[in-house]
C-alpha cells in the first residue's frame, strides 16, 4: 500500500523517539527536492527540514492519525 502524499497540518513522530513533529509547509530546494518544514509540538521554537522521500520512510517516521 503506498503511503499518502504529505501535507501541512500533519503529524509525525520518529521511529528512534517519542517527540510529535507537525508539518508547517512544504518546499522545493533549488535542485526540485521537495522537502517539509517541521515544528515539534512540545516546543514550537524548535524546527527541522526533511526529505519528503524521509519523511515517508517508515523506517525512519511514523504518521499520527487523529
């Protein structure tokens, strides 16, 4: 089955943590790329860009259905 496309609004965690990241926006670095910008729930200060092609990976993130 393949995995859904990423939007903003979603949420995330990693497979090696417990921190809950939510996707903000999505963007294109200059080589076509697409990559999304992430906050972390319990500390908006912080953020991180991904890979999409990461990000889907479910090896390395799982998606948190609400």
């Amino acid at each position: 089955m393949p995995r859904r496309e990423v939007e903003p609004g979603q949420k995330y965690r990693p497979t090696s943590g417990n921190a809950l990241w939510q996707v903000v926006d999505l963007v294109q670095d200059g080589e076509g790329i697409a990559h999304a910008r992430l906050i972390r729930l319990d500390d908006s200060t912080t953020t991180k860009m991904i890979s999409v092609s990461a990000l889907k990976d479910a090896r390395l993130y799982r998606i948190v259905e609400e």
